[in-house]
C-alpha cells in the first residue's frame, strides 16, 4: 500500500480500532510534498521558455531561480503577468472513471525593478527588484460517480466505535463515529451489548459519489540586490516571503445496493483550511564566460513554513420514511512547521548575437530531505512526527530536473519563445507507485518590446500522474489519476 499518495481526504477510511481522534486527518509526508512541489511559473517570458532563465536576467522573475539575473538590469522595469490556469484531473479507479476540471483566475508574477548607477566603474549598476510570484496552484476538482462499493465507509465508523460507551464517542471519534452515531447511522446491536453496534449498511455495500474540491496558492515575495562586475561576473542575493493558503472540501456520498434497507443516502463532508507563512533565502551568480556563452548557479535554502490547520466535518443521513439528519464535528485547530527541502540550479545560455537565445537549467532537489515539526509555541510535550519524517525520508527521492528554452528575433521588436522541461518522479522505489510520476512542461509564447514598453503572451501545460485512494483500499482498490495544468498568461510591462 503506498501511503505518500493517499489523499488528505482519504484518511478516514484508514480508522484504526485504539486510534486517538487526531489520528484521522493528523499531518503526515503528504503535506511535506503539498508545499514542496513547485511549479516555474513567472513572468510570460521566463515560462514560454520552460523556466531555463537561470543564466539569463533583466527579468523580473529572475529572483525565483537565480537572483544574479537581476544585476544585468540598465534601467527600471515594472510589469505584471495574469492569465487563467485550468487544472483537469482523470480518475481510474478499477474502470471506474472520473473526470473533472477546473478553472480560475492566476496571477503568476509582478514586480519592481529599480536600477541605480553608480560611481564605481567596476560595478556600475546595482539594482533592488521586488516581485510577487506564483510558485503552486492548488485548485483543483476530483470526483468519481457512482463507484460500486462492496462495502461501505461506514463500516470503518463501526470498527472504530466498537467497544466503546455511546456517551464517550464524542471523546472518542468526535469526527467520524460520534456523528454517525448522532445521525442514526449506528445503531444498538441487538445482543444488549451498550458498546457494540450495528450499521445502516449491514451488508451488500453501496454506490458512493466522491467528489473533492481544492482551492489555494503558494505565492512567494522576492526582495534582492544585484549587481555585476565589470558586466563580466554577475551576482545576486533574495530573501523570499512565503504565503500559503489552502482550501479542501471532500464530500463522500452512498447510497446502499439494497433497497430494502430503511436508509435512502448518507454523506460525509470533510473541510480544511490551511493558512500558513514562511521565509527562505536565494543566492547566486552567472559568469559571461565569452560573448555568446553564459554560465550560472544559484542555491536556495530550505523554506520554513509555519502553517495552521482547521478542519471539521459533518454526516447528513436521509431515510426511507422521509426524515433527515445532521450533525456537525467541533473544530480542531492546529499549528505545525514544515521545512521544505533546499534546491540547487546549474544554468548555461548561448548568447546568438541579436538574433536569438538558447538555455538550459538543470534543477536538483531531494523531497525527503522535508521535514513537519511542531511549531515554537507547542510546548515540551508536542508531537515530534517522527513517524511522519522517516515516512518522507523513506518514499521520497532526489527530483532532477532538466529545462530547456529559446526565443528567436522576429523583425525588429518581435520575439518567439519556446521551451519544454522534464521532472522525474518525487517518488522512491520504497514508495511502490505505478503511475508514470514524472512531470512533463511544454510552452510556447510571443513578444513585443520597444524601447520603453512590452508584451508578450504564453500557453503553458504540464503533465503528470499519480496513485490514488480515493476511496479507503478497503472499498476499492487503488488507482490512477492524471493532472492537466494548462496556462494562458499575458504580461504588460514598462521599462523606466
């Protein structure tokens, strides 16, 4: 079974009999993943040339790879680039099929660029650079109809309340079994045991609809210096300000094979909010080894994330005879820190006099090095997730990562870009995932630039696979999902 590609949502149908309440929707690798596996999004110029920008600069999404770019500025630029992104998921899941998509608004970069001369020959301009720029886009819909279920979610509810008092299921299970209990769909059994039950779905399972809704960003705030040496060595330094918000509503809903039961449907409805910042730090440098070949390295440092969860969920229940039912969980609010791991760039661009560019980057980036930690003020006694971090060291690898770009002169001001770029699978061998796990960026975009304004445009699509639980592996077994991200971004800028 492999547990770093079970769904958040997915967790209750894991219930295990002695298990604290916590434990359904507890933090795990999962999260480590969520706010480590970044896109190169930015400015329509960097992304229509697959992110391959680290040797290059004069741009304002330079500070997202190599921070030394925004030292090959003259003059100021500012600039803003939105557009729409479309997040389409397949699921197959034993042939059942999902399929689900959708769309909103995303903005990727904006900036400041202020350029200073200086009376130093050496080093004649040094430039301060402020952006705002999308580094994950996290809405996203899932949803699988009518799946034929050989038994039934509430099967799990039962196995957790079992051996347990009516009246201590609140402390128990106060998200999963106590609302089952409150809804009526357990029961007394029969044999006058007061700790044993019976469910509304005794036998011959049901017909379940899952459908999982996400919304939310990691944007990140760059403010860096750069300048160059004698237009020969360029060098620059960020530090970045991470945002993160995250929004997950998962909603299971059956209905049962037979219909001799008295019970017409039920549903579960999971929400989690998440609400989080963090700081990292950038360096790096590019070296114009000749005038047609440039050279350049940065390193970033781990991200250190402090994130706050709210989650809660609800169970409906309508029956046969037309009554219905409700019943809400309290809420549990939690703090926890992820460390996300640090990333290393090696970049290299042949300079084509006037009439173009071609560059590349190479990205190498360990997942398992992440880490979840409780947060500053969580006491002596917090939960260490210790568990959770060999979990992550253990399923997670080294992700290398290879992108490359051009863009050639057309006319005078015009300029066409292309670029691709190839992620290999976060995943290790331990981790036992059969979908093809790499992801696959292609993009294509036009420009217009003069002397004191541009625009340009960008299509941008990336695909990649996964396993899923989108149901406990109890009811069905594991299967496939694709994620579609295709983007359409526009950017307007003036040079000052």
């Amino acid at each position: 079974m492999s547990a770093p590609n079970f769904l958040r949502s997915a967790a209750v149908g894991l219930l295990l009999v002695g298990m604290g309440p916590t434990c359904a929707w507890a933090q795990n690798e999962i999260d480590i993943l969520r706010y480590s596996y970044q896109e190169t999004l930015g400015s329509t110029r960097t992304m229509a040339m697959g992110g391959a920008f680290g040797a290059l600069g004069a741009d304002l999404a330079s500070l997202n790879g190599n921070p030394a770019g925004i030292g090959m500025y003259r003059r100021g630029d500012a600039g803003v680039t939105t557009g729409f992104a479309s997040r389409k998921a397949k699921v197959n899941i034993a042939g059942q099929l999902g399929n689900a998509n959708q769309l909103a608004g995303s903005t990727t970069n904006l900036g400041i660029a202020l350029s200073y001369p200086s009376v130093n020959p050496d080093w004649p301009v040094t430039t301060l650079a402020i952006t705002n720029t999308r580094r994950a886009n996290f809405n996203e819909k899932i949803e699988i109809k009518d799946a034929s279920l050989d038994a039934s979610l509430l099967d799990a509810f039962l196995a957790e309340a079992m051996g347990t008092l009516p009246a201590d299921l609140y402390d128990r299970a106060p998200f999963t079994s106590n609302l089952a209990w409150e809804t009526y769909l357990l029961d007394p059994h029969p044999n006058n045991d007061p700790t044993a039950y019976i469910s509304a779905i005794p036998e011959g399972g049901g017909y379940a609809t899952k459908t999982i809704e996400r919304t939310g960003r990691l944007n990140e705030t760059n403010i860096g210096l750069g300048s160059g040496l004698n237009e020969r060595l360029y060098i620059g330094a960020s530090i970045g300000i991470i945002s993160v918000e995250f929004d997950e509503t998962s909603i299971h809903k059956e209905r049962p094979r037979q219909d001799s039961l008295a019970l017409s449907e039920w549903e579960f409805q999971e929400m989690l909010t998440v609400e989080g910042s963090g700081i990292n730090f950038k360096v790096g440098a590019t070296l114009a080894v000749t005038d047609w070949l440039r050279a350049g390295i940065a390193y970033h440092t781990r991200s250190r994330i402090t994130l706050t969860d709210e989650y809660s969920t609800t169970v409906r229940s309508a029956f046969n005879t037309g009554e219905t039912y409700d019943y809400n969980s309290p809420f549990n609010r939690l703090e926890y820190v992820i460390s996300s791991p640090s990333r290393l760039i090696a970049s290299a661009a042949f300079i084509m006099g006037k009439a173009g560019i071609i560059s590349a980057d190479y990205e190498n980036v360990n997942y398992g090095t992440g880490t979840l930690n409780a947060s500053a003020f969580s006491g002596s006694g917090a939960y260490d997730f210790a568990s959770e971090n060999e979990a992550a060291a253990e399923l997670y690898g080294t992700s290398h990562i290879a992108r490359v770009g051009c863009e050639f002169r057309v006319q005078r001001a015009w300029r066409v870009r292309a670029g691709a770029s190839f992620e290999t699978s976060p995943y290790t061998q331990a981790a036992d995932v059969q979908a093809d796990a790499n992801r696959y960026t292609g993009s294509f975009g036009l420009g217009y630039r003069t002397e004191n304004w541009y625009f340009a445009g960008t299509f941008r699509r990336s695909v990649y696979q996964n396993d899923i639980y989108l149901f406990s592996p109890d009811l069905l077994d594991a299967g496939r999902m694709q994620k579609t991200h295709g983007m359409v971004v526009a950017t307007v800028g003036f040079r000052m």
